[in-house]
C-alpha cells in the first residue's frame, strides 16, 4: 500500500471515529473528568485528521475518488475540533437546562 493510500485509510478512519465520539458525547459527558478527556480526544483526532487531509491533497492522493474533496473535509474537521472544546468542564454554553442536569434536580427533590 502507498503512502497515499495509507494516508487516506488513517485520514477517514481518524474523522470516522471522532464523528462516532462526536455523537456519543451526551452518555461520555455524564462525569465531568470524562467529557473533558472525550472532547480533548475529539479535539485531536481531529486536528490529526485535517493534518493528514491537507498532506493527502497535497500529495496528489483522492479522496473517495475525487481530488478536490481532502482539503473541505480538512477544513470541517478543523471546525469540529473547534466545536468540540465549546461545552468544557460542564458548562452550558446555550443556557437550557440538560436532560442530566433534570435528572439530578429530581432526585435531590426525591430525596428532601
């Protein structure tokens, strides 16, 4: 396999895999300590992937059989990784009360 090939292989696998923690962070972010290290994990493969996506492009590599498609897909992993850091340490962000935060405001009623 090239250094091109391999290059794609680890770029797609990397962006697969902080998507895939990307959406499950809403069961990682039920510890504090967990979201930070699972959103700083995000963060990361991310930044690796738009690395690995630019150097593919600019290697002369495709991606998914088209040329043009590594250095968008570069730049929106870059916009995740920056989207990932947003809700650090428990903060909200968009100021609406979270599913977790009402379960835990019940069982304190629960248990008074």
């Amino acid at each position: 396999m090239s250094l091109v090939g391999i290059l794609e292989t680890l770029s797609v696998s990397l962006c697969g895999i902080a998507v895939i923690l990307w959406m499950s962070i809403g069961t990682i972010a039920r510890s504090k300590k967990a979201e930070i290290i699972g959103q700083r994990t995000i963060m990361t493969f991310c930044i690796l992937a738009s690395i690995l996506l630019f150097l593919l492009h600019y290697l002369g590599g495709d991606l998914w059989g088209s040329r043009n498609a590594a250095r968008p897909m570069a730049v929106f992993s870059l916009v995740l990784a920056a989207a990932s850091g947003l809700n650090l340490k428990g903060k909200e962000v968009q100021g609406e009360v979270n599913p977790h935060q009402i379960r835990r405001l019940r069982a304190e009623d629960r248990d008074e």
